[in-house]
C-alpha cells in the first residue's frame, strides 16, 4: 500500500449537495448480490452497493479484494454468476449496449494510441460511440478544455508527460458525455504533484458536468476527495462511509512516545494500563491506541514509571481504517452499520415505486 507525504494530499472536498425536496433520484450505480465465481473460486461474494448521482465513490481493498471483477460486472466486462447490477438505470446484463452509452472507463494501464494526436485518438473514440459527426468537433473542443489540453490537441500521444496521458483518457471518458465516470487506479505511476492536477481536474469535471466518479486507488491520501468510500475484502464490501465515518467507527486514537527502554515501557503499558503496545527496540518508539489520546497522555507520563523523550498523539487515518478492515486473522467481517444504512436507501426506493 502507498501513500503520499501528508503535505501534498488534495485539498479537501466541498461537502456534499443537499438532496432536493421529493423523492430520492435513482442510483448512479446499484448491485444487489452480485456474485463471480471462476470453477472453485468465488472472487465475488454478494456485493451490495448503492452510488449516488453525481457522487465521487471510493472503491479500496487489498489486491486479490475482488475489486477489479466488480468493476467488470459493472462495466459490462465480466458476466455476474448470479445478482443484479444497474448503470445509469441499465441493467448491466439484459442492457449491455445501453450501459456501455453511458459509462466512461479509465483503464489502470494506458490503452491510447501513442502515435495519433490527441485529437484523433478522441475522434477515433467518437466513431467507435457512433457519435453525430456534428457533434464530435465542439464535444472535442469542450473535453479537451476540460482537462487543460486544448492547445496540445495536435501532439502525438507519445510526446506527452505521463500526466497528460491520463488526462487525455479521462477526456476520451468523458466525449461521449457519459452519466458515470470509472477511474481503476487514475494516478499510478505519477509524481506527487501531477496527481494532485489530476484530482482538481477530476473534482472539476464532476461539478461541470455533473458526471458520477467511481474510483478505485491504492493512493489512500486520495480518498479523502470521495463523498463515500466502500472497503472490500474477500469478495464482500466490508465497511461503508464517509472519510470522517470510517476514521470515526475506527475509534481509536494513535499515541507515540520515545523511551530509552521501550521493552520495558511495553511491560508497564500491559501491567499499569492493561494496554497492548508496539515497539521498536532500535529506536526506543512506542505505539499503543486508546479511545482518547489527549486525555491519555499526562496519565501516560505520571503513572508510565519508564522515562519519557517524547510523546504525541494522532487521529485516525484512513490507512488506520483499511488496516483495521483489511488485515484481521481468518478475514474481515461485513460493516453492519454501514449495509444496515446502503438496504434501508435501497427499501426506501422500492417503497416509493409502488
């Protein structure tokens, strides 16, 4: 897993648009057990997920998670063995073609043409989507705009930075005017601050065209910019929330403190507090996680018994959050509070539709 320095993470996202007064939108996105299995294997073992319209959603999870078949589900790549999934209001199934019209996809690797131009790979993407040949120039004009691009449109892929490769394909996403936007890793492989261009283009993108974004990124600085985020482990969406929900059902806050005996600092932690710590003997650092760090440290300091060099406290991150779902002995269990709150959304729907 990698992260980014704390320094260079983007900028918070504005909050999220109130819903208007009525009867809630449809989802963007929708699947209700869906399930992939290949001969023995269950990649895939009822993914329930409910995407809001112009919602930037949070797809994480380790490798091997079931992430990358999901979004084959959802894209029409890889048929369900059994579930259900809409796109768009399209069942991804019975509607493939009708899907497919309105979703833009941004592959993790690069699946440009490196010796066209930045415009033909878009007009050639155009005639692929069967758009009216009126349409093409000013879509191609307005998308190009979008992500900074306009004056490079006759440059040959290859001569571009890997930034602007990307942002070209997110363009090419986006020139059929799709309803959602799926981004599969966007930024791997980019310096720190071009990912940080990237994600201002993204956030701008969803405010002026009002595109749905689901994403996927190992980069967990960069799901602090989602609405929503969804954890997936073992082929099940193991928790559900915002960036500050998740940071806040974790629970604990993170102490560290420098002694020049951190065994012995551990020992008292266990004996005096009933507290686990982790150290390392080579540098005398201690971690131990307590429901309130502030309040626990002059506690920690009086009554330790083991001298102190330093001490501080920190809240959750969102990479606290991913361990504490993701790395758990004989696997993860499913986020209750977060599927209690994704099946009474999707009861709520089925009420106002009768």
């Amino acid at each position: 897993m990698t992260t980014a320095p704390t320094s260079l993470r983007p900028s918070p996202p504005p909050a999220y648009p109130p819903a208007p007064p009525g009867p809630p939108p449809p989802p963007a996105v929708e699947a209700r057990g869906l399930r992939k299995t290949y001969g023995d294997v269950e990649a895939v073992r009822g993914v329930d997920l409910s995407v809001r319209p112009g919602e930037i959603y949070g797809f994480l999870g380790p490798n091997g998670a079931g992430k990358s078949t999901t979004i084959g589900m959802l894209c029409t790549l890889v048929e369900p063995t059994a579930g259900t999934a809409t796109v768009a209001g399209h069942d991804v199934v019975r509607e493939r073609d009708a899907t497919r019209r309105q979703i833009g996809l941004v592959f993790q690797e690069s699946t440009l043409d490196s010796h066209l131009t930045v415009e033909r790979n878009l007009r050639f993407h155009a005639r692929m989507y069967g758009m009216p040949r009126s349409a093409v120039t000013p879509r191609v004009d307005h998308v190009l705009d979008l992500v900074g691009l306009a004056e490079r449109r006759r440059s040959k892929v290859k001569e571009l930075s890997g930034g602007m490769r990307r942002r070209v394909e997110i363009a090419r996403g986006l020139l059929h005017a799709p309803r959602v936007l799926f981004l599969d890793e966007p930024t791997v492989g980019l310096d720190p601050q071009t990912r940080r261009h990237l994600w201002d283009c993204i956030r701008d993108l969803r405010r002026t065209e009002g595109v749905t974004v689901f994403m996927t990124t190992h980069y967990l600085d960069e799901a602090e910019v989602c609405d929503r985020i969804a954890i997936m482990d073992k082929g099940v969406v193991v928790a559900l929330g915002t960036p500050a929900e998740l940071k806040a059902r974790t629970g604990a806050d993170v102490v560290r403190f420098t002694t020049p005996d951190a065994g012995a600092a551990i020992a008292a932690l266990r004996t005096r507090f009933g507290l686990s710590g982790r150290g390392d003997i080579g540098d005398g650092s201690v971690v131990v996680r307590v429901p309130d760090g502030a309040a626990f440290l002059p506690r920690l300091a009086c009554g330790l018994g083991v001298p102190v060099r330093s001490m501080e406290v920190s809240r959750p991150t969102l990479d606290d959050v991913f361990l504490s779902w993701t790395d758990r002995p004989g696997g993860a269990t499913p986020d209750e509070g977060g599927a209690r709150t994704e099946r009474a959304e999707w009861a709520a729907r089925r009420r106002g539709a009768r």
